[in-house]
C-alpha cells in the first residue's frame, strides 16, 4: 500500500460536533513511512545540492569524513 492508498482509506466519524478521522493501524504505519521516506528523499536532494554548489569538493559542500566521525555514531 502507497502512503496515497493510506490518505485514500481514511473513514470519518462525528462526535460531540467534531470530525474525527479513523484509520487502521496498518494504513497509519504505510503513512509514516511514506512520509519518512519523502524526508529522506528531502535530505538527499538537499545534500547533492550542495555537493553541486560545491563542484563536487565534499569537504568545501560540509561533508564530513567517515573515519572521522564513526565512532562517535557508536
């Protein structure tokens, strides 16, 4: 399922003069995801930008060496 098949199946239900949207757990995990992965896809774009702007010197775009920063990802 498509984070768009997930906005698609959202059912709605009054209470107390509000409407409240309902969706099943599954279809709400599909969302986030898709969502995560449009901000993923974000950050890529943005990073290749700079690279770009960079003319591909990953030190002058702020990218940092790997072998200087693994081991505080620990």
């Amino acid at each position: 399922m498509t984070g768009i098949d997930a906005l698609q199946s959202v059912q709605f239900v009054g209470k107390k003069g509000k409407r409240l949207a309902v969706l099943s757990a599954d279809d709400w995990e599909c969302l986030i995801e898709w969502l995560e992965t449009l901000e993923d896809a974000s950050i890529a774009r943005e990073a290749f930008a700079q690279l770009r702007s960079a003319k591909g010197n990953r030190k002058r775009a702020g990218w940092l060496e790997w072998d200087n920063v693994k081991d505080k990802l620990r």
